[in-house]
C-alpha cells in the first residue's frame, strides 16, 4: 500500500501513481454506518467516478480495487511501488 497517503483533511486518503493522484478514500456514513468510498481523481468533483464502497476496517481492500481498476484502465504501471 506504499501509494497510499492520509490528506490533511480528516478521514481522507489519496491513492497515488507515482506523483500522480489516480483516487480518493474517504470515510462516509451510509445508514448509519461508517465505510470508505473510493472515487477516481478528478480536478472537478463532477467528473469523478465511484470506484465502490468497502467496510471501514477494509483500507487495504479498498486500495486494492482502486488499485486493480485504474491498471484494468490505464495498464500496468511503470512505478516500482507495490
């Protein structure tokens, strides 16, 4: 999870690709439980795309599957990150 970092902004994480931010985790409340919403990195908010919803304690699943659906998009990367 090495392309994971926290935003300053509470609850938040950004997903990188290198220096490229590929999507955004955040925690959300849904009915009353809290999960993590991972989104696709857009400068407008409009344009993102929902990535999925993954259980609050499951950060590594989420940036696993933001992980495999920006390679499934844009092919493998060429950082040295795992």
């Amino acid at each position: 999870m090495s392309q994971l970092q926290r935003s300053p902004e509470p609850g938040v994480w950004l997903v990188f690709d290198r220096s490229r931010r590929i999507a955004i985790v955040r925690v959300v409340e849904v009915q009353g439980r809290k999960l993590l919403r991972s989104v696709t990195f857009h400068d407008d908010p409009a344009q993102r795309q929902l990535i999925g919803y993954f259980p609050e304690d499951g950060m590594k699943l989420a940036v696993e599957c933001t992980w495999a659906e920006y390679v499934k998009h844009t092919g493998p990367s060429t950082s040295n990150r795992k």
